[in-house]
C-alpha cells in the first residue's frame, strides 16, 4: 500500500452542482457547476487571494481533477489570485484524482453502503473499490507534492477523493467535506490534521 508522503498541502472540493443539491450519487457523471456552486468556486478563489495578498504564499501549483466541476473551480482560484495581484500559477489535471466511479449507484440518492464500500465488504456494480480508489488518490497527490517541490500544492477534486486521502492519513474517512470550503492538511510528529478555513481542525 503506497504511503502518502509527509508534506503538507491544501485540498478544495469542487463548487456545488444540481446532483450535490438533490444529494445524487455523481461519481464520473460531467455534472458541471450550479450557479450556487460558481459563486462558492469565486468565493473560495478570493479567500486564497486573501493569503497571497497578505504576503503568504499559501500554494505554487494547482492541480485539478479533469472532471468540468473541478477544473472550473480550479480555474476561478487561479484567476481570483491573479486578478487580485497574485501570480499567475500553474493549472494542470492530473487523471488519479478523478473522482471515484460509483457504478450502477450513480445518479442514485446516496445511500447507506458508504461504510460497507470504505470498509471493502460492498462494491457498487461497475464501480471503483475503495482500496484501489485510496491508492489511486495517493498515487496522484504524491505525484502533485513533487511536481510542487519546492513548493506546495493546491489540489481541487471530490468527496470521494477526499475520503480516500481521510484514510491515507489514518483519520475517519466517511466525513463529507462541503464544497468550495478550503482545507488544509498538515503533518505534525508524524501525524496527520485537517483544518478547514476559518474553523477548527476536523
């Protein structure tokens, strides 16, 4: 099982979308941004230029899942930084954080098989099973902590992606991340924590 290396990063799921709002199963659907969801993805953008603007450099690279509603919220943090006197940092997808193929359950209510699917005793017909999801997730953002060296990496991709990183750092992983809400994830005496902008860690 590949480790997940100890170095810190920030994590943004995408803006909401009308299968988040209805609570849908979306998995590898292309459902784009809702106008809620845009407005969160502009929101998030300025809360990261507020970092830039306060002389830190909160991130040098963003990387983003290829599905519309990542790269489109991806694409708002990049601008919003650069209009806000920021650099303008780099943008690239990167196919292991795709987010996580549910199978037959997509465009499904979400269900109660999240524990059973996380703890390997269920797999949704046609879908990705977790454990190979958590390598693939690690797999990527390993791939985007170097690619950032010497610097570090903003990744903006799913809740499923997020779960399987939740595992990969040894913390409950069936926690929903909101959208749009930026996080970020830091190791300390070996230990992994979270900690969603303006709140306490999680």
């Amino acid at each position: 099982m590949t480790q997940l290396v100890l170095r810190p990063y920030w994590f943004l799921r995408h803006g909401e979308t009308d299968w988040n709002a209805r609570s849908l199963s979306q998995g590898r659907t292309n459902v784009p941004l809702n106008a809620k969801g845009l407005a969160q993805a502009a929101t998030a953008g300025k809360a990261f230029a507020r970092h830039f603007q306060n002389e830190k450099i909160a991130f040098t690279h963003i990387i983003c899942s290829p599905l519309d509603r990542a790269r489109v919220t991806a694409e708002h943090v990049q601008r919003a930084i650069s209009e806000a006197g920021g650099p303008h940092l780099p943008l690239t997808c990167n196919e292991d954080i795709l987010e996580v193929s549910f199978g037959e359950q997509e465009g499904l209510p979400m269900g109660e098989w999240y524990n059973p699917w996380i703890a390997g005793e269920y797999t949704p017909k046609g879908a990705e099973p977790f454990a190979n999801l958590r390598e693939r997730a690690v797999r990527g953002v390993n791939k985007a902590i170097a690619d950032a060296d010497p610097g570090m990496a903003l990744i903006v991709a799913h809740g499923g992606i997020f779960r399987a990183l939740r595992s990969a750092m040894g913390l409950e992983p069936n926690i929903r991340l909101p959208n749009a809400v930026p996080v970020y994830a830091y190791p300390e005496n070996g230990k992994w924590h979270l900690k969603i902008e303006g709140e306490s860690e999680v």
